[in-house]
C-alpha cells in the first residue's frame, strides 16, 4: 500500500538513519516517528529526507515515519499579516497534507 505521508521500513541492528522520506513537510516539527507501534521522540530530522534515531533500533524494528501537519492555520491573514504568494503556498500546502494524512488514516483501516 502506497502512503502519501508516511515511510515504513525494516530496521537493521543499531540502524539510526532513515531515508528517504518521500513525503513533504513544512517543518521539521510535523514528523513523527514510531517504533514497533509506540511513538518516539528521540530524533532528529537532519534534512529533508532523513531522520535519525537517538539510539540504534534492534534488528526487524517496525519504524514508521510520517507526518503530522497541524489542523490550526499556519499561516493568519490578519492584524496586518501580508497576503504574499508564499503565504498562499504555505496554506495550500497545509490544507493538501492534511487531506493526503486522512487519507493514509483511511487506507490503515
């Protein structure tokens, strides 16, 4: 089954990097990691398409990673908030996320 915001894959030994990441994301804050079903939060995502562990996973861990893009406005167009072109870009790009992320929810039943 194919994700638009979510990688899983296979750990080695002491495996910490992760990638390719396939998927987008607007800030680095938006990804998640789980390891065999249990979210972490001892990473790091060191570029756009890596993520390494704290501490090495065991052999055959199941890492999921994937985003999580937040449902409240990025991006406020108000109290003199400009409306440029890449604050557009930056709300179109949160609202298809959000849409591509409940869509791999549904895929997962």
């Amino acid at each position: 089954m194919a994700y638009n915001a979510r990688d899983e894959f296979t750990a080695t030994a002491g495996q910490t990097v992760f990638e390719p990441l396939t998927f987008p994301f607007l800030d680095s804050s938006h990804v998640k990691v789980s390891q065999n079903g249990t979210v972490i939060t001892t990473f790091t995502v060191t570029d756009s398409d890596t993520v390494t562990l704290d501490s090495g996973a065991t052999l055959a861990d199941a890492i999921a990673i994937y985003r999580e893009t937040p449902h409240t406005a990025l991006v406020a167009f108000s109290g003199g908030v400009p409306v440029t072109q890449e604050n557009m870009e930056t709300q179109r790009k949160q609202f298809t996320y959000i849409a591509e992320e409940l869509e791999d929810r549904v895929d997962q039943l």
